[in-house]
C-alpha cells in the first residue's frame, strides 16, 4: 500500500466542497480529524469531549392511537392464536 502523498491532488482541491451545509454549520478539514478519538467505552470524542447525539422520538394525535391500535390488535392476535394452540377453544 503506498502511503506516500498524491502529488496530483492539491491542498487547494481537499477544501473545496460540493454539499451545502446549514448556516452556522462549518465543513473541518483533514488536519482536524485528528480531534476525533474513540474511547474504550467506544463512544466517540472531539477534541477529548464527548460528543453526544439524541434523537428522540414522540408520538402525537393520530400516531399514537394508531400506535396503541396496533398494539392491541397484535397482542389480541397472538392470545388467539395462543388459545387455539394450546387447546383453549376449537379450531
């Protein structure tokens, strides 16, 4: 594997970007990927802060009934086809 650097490639070209990123969003170069570390734990570090990612997920109005619907119909589903299983009732 040659681990020499590409002399094609300029430094000029690694700072161009072809993606919009949001306002106040800034792109960090290759000599910043070095602030990145993973721990022994295996979560990921910045600069030996941890960087912490959430995405929660809320269910609202119709989602949830139709969450709690589901819900139910699966649990009924399987008691019957428990039931029928073992024996509660007929075929």
């Amino acid at each position: 594997m040659n681990t020499e650097p590409n002399e094609n490639v300029s430094n000029a070209d690694s700072s161009k970007k072809n993606y919009d990123l949001p306002e106040g969003v800034e792109a960090i170069t290759f000599d910043e990927v070095d602030n990145f570390g993973v721990g022994r734990d295996h979560r990921l570090y910045w600069k030996g802060q941890e960087l912490v990612t959430r995405k929660h997920i809320s269910l609202r109005g119709w989602e949830l009934t139709l969450a709690t619907l589901v819900s139910v119909s699966t649990t009924g589903m399987f008691v019957l086809q428990l039931g029928s299983t073992i024996g509660w009732w007929g075929n």
